[in-house]
C-alpha cells in the first residue's frame, strides 16, 4: 500500500534557536510536507487517488476498514488536555516566592518547631496555591463545558465482501479510514482529507482553514478528471475537500486520502499540544520576582552580620535575619495575584468572557496591538445585497426586479447570494411577483458556466409584448454572462452592446470589485418562439440590465468599538484569509486607515528583521495561511508589544497560541478554543473592549500591591540596619516582624477589589522590573526617616534607651510600622491627592481600619506578654500622629516630584 504522507522527519531548526522558534519550524515544515502530498494528489486523475490508497469507487469491505482502522488509528487529530487536577494543584505552587517562604519556614521549623511562624507561613503558602489551583480548575471545567458532546456521523460507501454491491451506512467520523469512499450532501462536515470522484455544484466552506467569508465551488467532476486549476496551495484544489470544512450546497462522493495527525488540519493540531510560549505576563512575574529576590540575598547577610557583630548573639541575629528576610518577601504576592485574576475572572465572566487561563487576564490588559480576523468581527458574517446597478453603476429597481424573479423561481437549492436578494426584496423594496408570472423552465448552475437561468411565461412584464411570452433571466459571473451579451439596456432603451460599451461596462463591474463587492450580472431574453424547455444553447444573444452586488457588512457597532479600543491604546490590525479587496473595503467602512494592503505570499519571501519593521507599519493582511498568521504575531512580540489574538477557525490556532493572550468564541472549531486563553460568549470586539478593561484593573491593583509592598519592606529593613547599628538591643522581635507582615498583608488581601482610576484603564499596563526597583529605592527610604524620627522619639523623649526598657522601644516602633505601612496604601493606590481626589473601595477602606485598630489594641492586649509588647503611655499618641501626617505630606510632595521626573506612578 503507498504510504499516504510523507513520513520524512521534519527539518530542525538551528540549535541556537529557541523553543519557541524551532516549534514554529516544525509546524512549518510538517504543514508544508502535507500540503505538497495533497497538492500531488490533487494533480492527479481520481482513479490515481485511488490506487494511492489501496482502494477502489466501490469503497472497502468492512474487514479491510476494520484492519485499517487498527493500523491508522482513530481519525481524530491532537488535543490539548488540561492536567489532571494533581498536576494542576502542583503548578499552582510552582512560584519562587513560594519557594522562598518554604525555605524559611524550613529553617524556622528547623531551629525552633513551635515558632509560631512556622505557621503563619505555611498559612500563607497554602491559601495562595489552593487558591489559584481552585479558580484555574474552574476555569477550565467551565471552558470544557463549552464544546458540543455530540457524537458526529458521516455517510460511507462500504461493502461486506469483495464480491457484494457496495451500500451506505452512517459511521462515527472517528472511524473513517483511508480508502473510505465518503458521500457528501448540503450540511456535511468533511471528516477527512478527501480526492472528489465525482460532484454536482458543490459548494464548500472553508472559513476555518482559509478565512474565506464565501463559499467555494468545487469542480464538478468524474473519477477522470484532474483539477480545474493547478495549485500548490490544497485549500485552493478545486478537486479536494479538506478535515475540518463543511457542505453549503450540491452533493459530491471522495475518497479518504488522509486521516487523523496525517490531514492538513491535523498537521497543524498536532504541532499546537505541549508547553505554552512564555507570555507578557510570565517574564514580568519573573523579572520582578527576581529583583525582589536579588535585594534580599544581599541584605539579609548584611543585616545578620551586622547584628552579630554589634549584639554578640549570634543565634538571635540568625532568626532576626530570617525575620528580616520573612519581611522582605513580598509573602502574600503569589495569593494578592491570584485573588486579583480570580476575581477578574469573576468580573469578566458577567461580561460574557470566560477565562481559560489566569494569566491572561493581565495580559489582555497589558495588550497594546489586537490581530483580528474580519469575518463575523468586524461583519456580521452574512452576505447582503449591498447595491442593484445599470449599466452605467447608477442604481435600478428594474436589475433588482429581474435578479429577484430569477432567485424566487429557481428550483435548485438557493446560494446566500440568491437569499440576500430575496431578503433584500422582503426590507420593503417595491418589486411585485405576480400570479401572471409561471415558471416554464430552468437551466440550473453549474461551475463550469457558473451562471443559472429561467424562462418565466408573462402576461404583463415590463417591455412585454402580450399574453404568453417568455422571458429568460440569467444570473451568473460578469465574464460568462457578458460574453452571451449583444445589446444593453441604456436608459430604458435597448442599444447593440459595442466594444467600447462592452469595456464601459466591464469598467463599472471592475470599480465595484475593487470596493470589495462581489459583483453579478443580470441579464435578458425575450424568446422569439415559445416553447416548453430550454436549454444552454438558448443563452445567448441576451441584453445585460445591470450588476448585482453582494457584501458581508460591517456590523454596525464595528467603528465604534475600533473607536473605543484606540482610544484605550489598542492599535487594531486586519490578518485575514479573505481577499485584499473585500479586506480593505469592510476596513475602510469601519473606520479603519488601511494603507497598503499586504498579502500572505509577499512575508513568505521577508526574513524576520524585515519582517518585523513591515508589521509595524502594515494594518492589514489579506489571503494569510496558519504559518503566516503566527509568524505575523511573533513579528509585532519582537517590537517589544503585547499581542493579543482574535480568532476562531482553524487556521488561526498557531497563531492564538503564540499570541500573549490568545482570544476565540464559543461558536470557534474546538482546536481554536483549545488554543485560545480567553473564549467570548459573543464574537463582539464591544465584549473584549470590557474584558481589555477589567484586565488593566487586576494588574493596576497586582502592581499597587507589589509597589507598596516591596516599598515599605525596603524602608523597614533600612532603618533595621540603622538600628541594627546604633541601638544595642534587638529594634524589634523576630515574632513583631512576623506579626507586622501578617496583619499588614492580611490587610492587602482587600486590593482586588479596589477600584483604578480612570485615567489609568486608558492606557495599555505592562510589567517593568526596573520602575518597580526605581520606586522602591525612591519611596522606600521616605518612611525610614520617619522610623529614625520615631526612634529618636522613643530613645530621647520616653527614655527607651536600654536593654530593660527594650520592650517599651519596639512596641512604640510596632505601632508606628504598621500603621505607616498600611495608610501608605492610600498614597501609593493613585496618583491623586488620597481621600479627597481619589477614594479606595470601601473593602480596603475597612481592612485599613482593621489593621490600625489591631496594631493599637495588640500591645494592650492578653497576647502582649507572649509577644513581647508592653502598654504605651498615653502621651505616645499625639507624637505618633504628628510623625504620621509628617509621613503622608512628605510622601505626596515626593509622589508629585517622581511623577513629574518619569511620568508615571503604578
């Protein structure tokens, strides 16, 4: 038997390449290896197609299938399954943070297995990982639940023995074989890789695989023939239909020449599966999580030698060294990050957008440039009769009189195109069908002609000459039409169809196709001697009335919602599988500046620099592939932006996965919701501007989170290295520490659910390492100064200046800590004067009050001795908030300043 595809392993891509790349080449290669076998295949007569596969017209036996069946495996191409829920809840844990707080509560437990802290911090690790394993199981539960559990069928031609008549039966798709001869009808799906052996004005989908809004004619055909028209491309064979396309109209018989990971949809799948390129939001976790760590390996050893030297207890720097280390370590990240895309998620999902993955949420709002297919985005995915014109592009109810009566009397299954003329005539124009009017006979369509007549018997027609007449009206192609043409109707009047004329007209059909409108001719025949059938010698001769022309429209909230997305810092660019100038027409409508539309083959011949420096400038791509699209999206990631992915056919998958956030609807073919990280319940760019919305919020408070936390962590354990250095006793307990953190981290738990400023949903958010280091070391040390104020305060003005007045110095440090950090907050959480400009949601307003109320009740409570706290006299207080509002001026004076240095602020 001969091997169906080419097995020869595809090329490797240079070592020195990435991952990423080097997936990419193998996509390339292997889709490559399988369009040329097909190509081939198409070249070739039917009977070819069949011995390729061992197989013959009258289809296999039911043991020959069965035998294949078990050689080739089942016909289903790969999938991305979600981990079972154990390798889920392990990857929830997979953060370094995580692995920090694991290390220290190792080493605390290690030195001391009742110290409280040992809990505290395993608490912390747990609610964090159990809360993010929870929401993405979730998400991706109600993701699954999305897909249709259908089982799907098709008709195939199988025989019980070599000898017996062959007879259809219906079989589960999944055990189509090579060789199978498959029958085809309107409504089918294709189940394989098919060779036509035989067709009758097929008319196929092929949306998902091409981009291609209409559908397209197959040629009718017999075992014998080759294709129509040569081509490398297989979507564009006119002699094969494709896994993954579906039957609009006509019927057809193929045989099965691919299957499974072997069909061009398939070798497309199959490279989708496994590990995720790292997006946005990955390297800008990393880096800053790395930042964070570098800070703390060098300034726990400096605060532990210190201490040692100064204090001789070497045992007791240690443990305030890992207290210092516990406090440096922004612990409630990992959970503040995944509290804040659980409840985006939530948020999301009441704008009719389900979250397949976490982190896309904040990719989604950090994306500043969305590659978007144009059919059912930016249109309405349905074709409309958009203008009904004469002969000189002036509109004519009479060429819509004529189109109409043609598509109303047909007897064949109506196209879209003969719809949209009966469903325009139905909005209300003026065109009356008559009861004079009777059907004599129809000439059908074919592909070869590709036009369709009808004689009607008229009484009283326009132009009619009495009782009993026939009329011919064809519809078709402008060429095959006007080649049948040898007078006009100009003005009411019929005149000989001149070269000259002929040219004008052609010019009129021309402009309209350049406006990417799908242009027919209508045209006319009174016939001479009536009689009761016609056939297609009797086209000719005829009169041309006009042009009818066809769109799929822009939906009319398309412009608006562009409108509302650039305004938010979105540029829109147009990479679709339809044609340049339907492309550039619906852009144009939709407010969209086009430019210079680029086509899918003239990447092909680019390297990636050039390639990079075209996508930038380019808004619209037209007749794009798989390959294409994604090379495309990795182009615009290389110029430093954060891509975002609209799609929902097959041929968009590479490209949805390579994206930073990948974005599909419920109504996309299950490979693109697999690949996709966000599913929109509605394909409505209005739906995704709200999600783009909610995404820049949860990483506004993800950063507010992480700015104030990693401030005010370096503000204290600076002025612990003061102290450390001057004070001859421990400035606070390594159990205040833990306690500090806690009540304050707990505090922050509220940030997802605080509000961002309006200005700052306005631009696209992304991660950046260095401006968080920047702020750090720039408002951090603001509150040290006020710690060593608070310290001179304590030593000088209430005599805590030795090792039996320590308890006294640390509680009054504690107080003045935690309460510093937590209304830090409110500074930190806008750019605006806090309180009065810009006011917190009112969960971070009660968990503030919380956590002041429990720092000024702990040293007075019963857990004071056990802790290490004693009461504070009541003179404490004023000078306490004194040095706080000192804090809150200084802070807001050097916001405006650093604002106005580098421009922003979160």
């Amino acid at each position: 038997m001969t091997m169906l595809t080419p097995r020869t392993p595809a090329k490797l891509a240079p070592p020195g390449r990435s991952r990423r790349e080097r997936k990419a080449a193998e996509l390339e290669s292997r889709t490559r290896l399988v369009g040329e076998h097909l190509a081939g295949i198409s070249a070739g007569p039917g009977v070819r197609a069949l011995q390729s596969v061992d197989a013959s017209a009258a289809g296999l036996t039911h043991a020959e299938a069965a035998l294949r069946l078990e050689r080739h495996g089942a016909n289903t191409v790969a999938h991305e399954r979600a981990p079972r829920w154990y390798v889920q809840l392990a990857k929830a844990f997979r953060n370094p943070f995580i692995a920090v707080l694991v290390f220290l509560a190792a080493v605390m437990y290690w030195q001391d297995p009742a110290d409280p802290g040992v809990v505290i911090l395993s608490a912390m690790v747990g609610i964090s990982g159990l809360l993010r394993f929870w929401q993405e199981y979730r998400s991706g539960r109600a993701a699954d639940a999305l897909k249709q559990l259908v089982t799907t069928t098709c008709a195939v031609q199988r025989r019980a023995g070599s000898g017996s008549a062959p007879t259809t039966f219906e079989v589960p798709m999944d055990q189509v074989v090579p060789g199978d001869v498959v029958k085809l009808a309107a409504g089918d799906l294709i189940p394989a890789d098919l060779r036509l052996l035989t067709a009758k004005d097929l008319m196929i989908s092929q949306a998902a695989l091409s981009g291609e809004s209409l559908p397209v004619a197959k040629a009718d055909t017999r075992p014998q023939d080759l294709g129509q028209q040569a081509t490398t491309d297989p979507v564009e064979a006119d002699n094969l239909a494709l896994m993954g396309t579906s039957v609009t109209s006509g019927t057809a018989t193929g045989v099965v020449v691919s299957t499974g990971p072997d069909t061009y949809f398939g070798s497309m799948a199959g490279s989708l599966v496994g590990e995720r390129p790292q997006t946005n939001f990955d390297t800008g976790v990393r880096k800053v999580s790395f930042l964070l760590i570098r800070f703390m390996l060098v300034m726990v050893p400096v605060v532990f030698m210190i201490n040692g030297l100064t204090k001789g207890d070497w045992d007791e720097a240690f443990l305030f060294g890992i207290a210092v280390a516990v406090g440096l370590t922004p612990e409630m990240l990992p959970m503040v990050v995944s509290a804040n895309l659980a409840r985006g998620a939530v948020a999301m999902a009441g704008h009719k957008v389900v979250v397949k993955r976490l982190n896309a949420i904040q990719n989604l709002g950090a994306m500043d440039v969305l590659c978007t297919d144009k059919t059912g985005t930016l249109t309405e995915d349905r074709i409309v009769l958009d203008r009904y014109l004469d002969v000189h592009g002036n509109e004519d109810g009479e060429v819509l009189e004529y189109g109409y009566l043609n598509a109303h009397f047909q007897t064949g299954l109506r196209n879209l195109m003969d719809q949209a003329v009966i469903d325009r005539v139905g909005e209300g124009e003026e065109v009356v069908v008559d009861a004079r009017f009777s059907m004599v006979d129809e000439i059908p369509f074919d592909f070869a002609r590709r036009r369709m007549s009808v004689v009607l018997a008229r009484n009283a027609l326009v132009g009619g000459s009495g009782p009993g007449e026939h009329v011919m009206i064809t519809k078709g192609a402008v060429e095959e039409v006007l080649d049948l043409c040898t007078h006009m109707t100009d003005r009411g009047e019929t005149v000989e169809l001149t070269e000259q004329l002929r040219w004008h007209v052609t010019r009129i059909a021309e402009d309209n196709n350049r406006r990417g409108l799908r242009v027919l001719a209508v045209a006319t025949r009174t016939v001479d001697t009536p009689r009761d059938t016609y056939c297609v010698a009797d086209e000719d001769g005829l009169t041309l009335v006009g042009f009818l022309a066809f769109l799929d429209p822009p939906k009319a909230d398309a412009a608006r919602a562009l409108e509302a997305l650039a305004d938010k810092g979105i540029a829109v660019k147009v990479v679709t599988g339809d044609n340049d100038l339907v492309a550039a027409r619906v852009c144009a409508d939709v407010g969209i500046d086009v430019g210079t539309v680029v086509l899918g083959a003239e990447t092909d011949a680019l390297d990636d620099t050039a390639l990079r420096a075209l996508a930038a400038r380019t808004t619209v791509f037209a007749k794009v592939n798989p390959i294409q699209k994604a090379r495309i999206v990795r182009a615009l990631q290389a110029e430093g932006h954060t891509v975002g992915f609209l799609g929902d056919g097959i041929n968009d998958a590479a490209a949805l996965r390579d994206a930073d956030v990948g974005i599909s609807v419920d109504t996309a073919v299950d490979i693109a919701k697999e690949s996709a990280d966000i599913i929109l319940l509605e394909k409505d760019l209005t739906v995704l501007e709200q999600g783009v919305l909610q995404g820049r919020t949860t990483f506004g408070n993800t950063i507010k989170y992480i700015k104030m936390t990693a401030s005010s962590n370096f503000g204290n354990v600076f002025s612990v290295l003061v102290a450390s250095a001057f004070i001859p006793f421990q400035p606070m307990l390594a159990i205040m520490l833990l306690v500090q953190n806690l009540v304050y981290d707990i505090a922050q738990l509220a940030t997802p659910w605080d509000r961002m400023d309006e200005e700052y949903l306005r631009k696209p958010r992304n991660w950046d390492a260095k401006g968080i280091g920047r702020f750090m070391v720039t408002i951090g040390p603001i509150s040290s100064i006020f710690d060593i104020a608070m310290f001179l305060i304590m030593w000088h003005v209430f005599a805590a200046d030795s090792e039996a007045s320590q308890s006294l110095f640390q509680s009054g440090w504690f107080i003045e800590g935690l309460l510093s950090q937590t209304l830090i907050v409110h500074m930190i959480r806008t750019r605006k004067i806090p309180f009065i400009q810009s006011r917190a949601s009112w969960p971070v307003m009660v968990m503030t009050v919380l956590a002041v109320l429990t720092g000024l009740w702990l040293p007075f409570s019963p857990l004071a001795s056990s802790l290490g706290f004693v009461s504070l006299p009541a003179s404490y207080f004023p000078w306490l908030i004194g040095v706080l509002l000192a804090y809150c001026t200084l802070t807001q004076l050097v916001k405006t300043w650093y604002i106005r240095r580098f421009g922003t602020w979160l």
